[in-house]
C-alpha cells in the first residue's frame, strides 16, 4: 500500500530539479570554491550563481545572501551576530512565544546569562498583537525575532505591520536599532519572501523545507546591518559564516527554492482544498476534535489537531503503521515529553497534557490521500479512547 507522507513541515522531498542542480554540481565541480587554480574558479562561479538566484528569490542582492549549513544555523546567526556586534551596554531581545526552538532555546540561554529576553505573547489563533510589540521595545532593544509563519499551527504573524512598528520605534529612539529578523522557513513554498515588501533586515530560509537538499540554509542580511561571525576558522560567506561551502547543495536550494516561487499561489490554492476537505471529514465524525490555531490565518498546507482523549504520539504510531506519516509537535522537539510549547501558548492544553496532530500537505498528496488518511483517523480515534481508558 502506498505510504502518505503528510510531514512536510519538518522535512519535504528532495525534487527532481533540485537532485539534478545537486548531481550534476557534484560530479562538475570538484574543487573548493575558495581556491584560486581553475577548478577552485569554476566552484566559485557556479557557487555565486547560486548565490544570485537565491537573492533573487527573495528580492534581495546576491552580497545580502549567506549560506549556512541549515535554517537552524541562520536563526542562531540572525541573533547571536546582532546581540556581538550591536555595542548597546545591556542589550534586549524580543522572540514570539511560539519560535522555533532554534529560537527559543537560544533566547533563554541568553536569559540564563543575564540578558533580558521579552517573549510577546499570542492570541488563540496563534497571532501576536503589534501594539504588545511597542510596550516591549526599549532603546536597549536589539533585536526582534518573530517567525513568518508557525511550523506547528501554520500561523501567519503580520510581519509588514511588525516591520511598520519597529520603524516608528527607530525613529523614537533614533537608533538603526532593534533590527527585525523573521523565521520564514516554512514560508518558501507558499508565502512572498520578497524582502523589500516585507522590509526585514534578517531573513532565514531553509532548503530543506521547500524541496531542496538538506545540510544547507541562507540568511538573508540587508546591507548595513552589522553582524558578527559566531564561528571562527575563515573568512568565507563575507567574513560572517567559515567553512567551505557546500557548492553543491547551493545549487540544489537555488533551483528548489525558484521552483516553490514559481508555483507558490496554484499550489497553495490546491493544497489548502484538500486541507480544508481533511479538516472537514474529521470535524464531521470525531467528536472532541478540534483545530489549534485558525484556518483563516494559516499556510494552506498546515491542519493542527487536538482529539480530546487521545496521546499524540501513540496516533502517530498507529497511523504510521496504516502507511500515514505524520507528527505530534515540530521534528526539532518530537523526543520531548508532554505537549507542544506552541498548543501551551495559544492556550489549547495545560501542562503535562498531550499534545496533538500535525497534518502538513505536500505536492505528492491528492483527494484520495485524503480520503484514505481521514477515514484511517476516524477509524483509530475510538479505538485508542478505548485503550487509553482501559490502561488508566
């Protein structure tokens, strides 16, 4: 029987395109792009190729354009590099409470340090309040990192309305400070990451989750923005990320991350369809389901939820062992116990509840997968009440 991958959100397939720029890179270009011998000149060619299309994926300059090894080094540069280089005496962050944990975690390591961390809150739909935003900037502010959209909920924060409110505090306080950098690794497929209409000085964007290779992410740097290096060895990437870059898979992200702009709105209009009919079939016959977040404010291919009753992670067993590849919570945090810091925020569980369900659409899935995985959810709800209650 023919596996349902709905987890596009941690991972989605490479695509033909993509393995072919990556294949066809690895077999031509052998040499280290930082050599100055022909083979060394002809990786570094094709590497700024890559560089160029990237940019231009995002409206950006090729020279604002850094590759890392994943979005999870781009978030930890974005932050890490803004905080060393800004000279402000004691400087703050604001994160949303709903971050990545590559967000996250970084922000409360900064807090056991010393520094202070404000996290903004948000409402049940997963959405931050900009007028909360201007309470919390300071003059010591220096940074604010708020994710395009949610991985978890698929939430889409107001990010133009973010940047609008970060500007007038700029002009308050006259200072090029708190820059704004925004998460938007799930926002590549379906969402413009057009810079320049977003107005963000930091953008990270992953490969993995727009059907590039893994082992590769870009952070977007406006020009101006100052931004220490977090890592020492070189000075490759303008001097803000060492290590050889991985010429290959740049040009793996590059075509991948063209192809998902090309097709963002058809393809997003196609998948929140069959999202919507998933959520549909679900709601109609499973009683104590409910969605996290809100439909009208989400990325088309994300449905989040709860079954009352039920532990998140003995559905996705079951479902994965009926050929449905689903998860509980963001694949960074799926070993961790209890329910997602996403559903605590929005304030859909308490502490030491499970979690829920996290249906993520992709380009492979049709109707019939859908049909096929909503009847395998109605079908296995009550049986697992069932044993749940039984092993209470």
């Amino acid at each position: 029987m023919k596996r349902i991958y709905l987890d596009n959100a941690a991972a989605t397939p490479v695509s033909a395109t993509a393995l072919r720029a990556v294949v066809e890179a690895t077999k031509k270009f052998p040499g280290n792009p930082s050599g100055i011998h022909k083979e060394g000149r002809s990786a570094r060619a094709v590497l700024e190729t890559a560089r160029a299309s990237v940019a231009e994926s995002v409206s950006a300059r090729p020279d604002e354009i850094v590759f890392t090894s994943s979005a999870t080094e781009a978030n930890n540069l974005a932050i890490t590099g803004t905080v060393r280089a800004c000279g402000i005496a004691k400087p703050r962050i604001i994160v949303s409470a709903i971050e990545h944990a590559s967000v996250l975690e970084l922000a409360r390591t900064f807090e056991s340090a010393g520094m202070q961390v404000d996290y903004l809150p948000v409402d049940s739909r997963g959405l931050i309040d900009t007028k909360e935003l201007r309470k919390l900037i300071t003059p010591e502010t220096a940074l604010v990192s708020i994710m395009y959209a949610n991985n978890e909920i698929g939430t889409i924060e107001p990010i133009i309305d973010i940047t609008k409110e970060i500007r007038h505090a700029r002009k308050m306080n006259g200072s090029a400070y708190p820059y704004f950098h925004t998460d938007a690794s799930q926002a590549g497929n379906y969402l413009d990451i057009n810079v320049l209409r977003l107005g963000v000085d930091l953008m990270t964007v992953s490969s993995g989750k727009t059907y590039g290779p893994r082992g590769i992410g870009a952070l977007f740097v406006k020009r101006g923005v100052n931004l220490h290096s977090q890592m020492y060895g070189g000075e490759h990437e303008g001097g803000r990320r060492p290590g050889t870059e991985a010429v290959a898979l740049a040009c793996g992200f590059a075509e991948a991350l063209e192809e998902a702009q090309k097709m963002s709105v058809k393809e997003g209009k196609r998948v929140a369809k069959l999202r919507d009919t998933l959520a549909m079939k679900i709601l109609k016959k499973v009683s104590g389901a409910s969605v996290n977040g809100s439909l009208e404010h989400s990325l088309p291919n994300i449905l989040n939820i709860s079954f009352e009753g039920v532990e998140s992670e003995a559905l996705v067993l079951y479902l994965d062992a009926s050929g449905i590849a689903v998860s509980g919570k963001s694949a960074c945090k799926s070993s961790d116990g209890g329910p997602s810091h996403v559903i605590l925020a929005i304030g859909e569980a308490n502490e030491g509840e499970s979690g829920a369900i996290r249906f993520s659409l992709g380009r492979e899935i049709n109707s019939e997968d859908i049909t096929r995985v909503a009847n395998e959810v109605i079908r296995l709800i009550p049986l697992l009440r069932i044993m749940q209650t039984n092993s209470n």
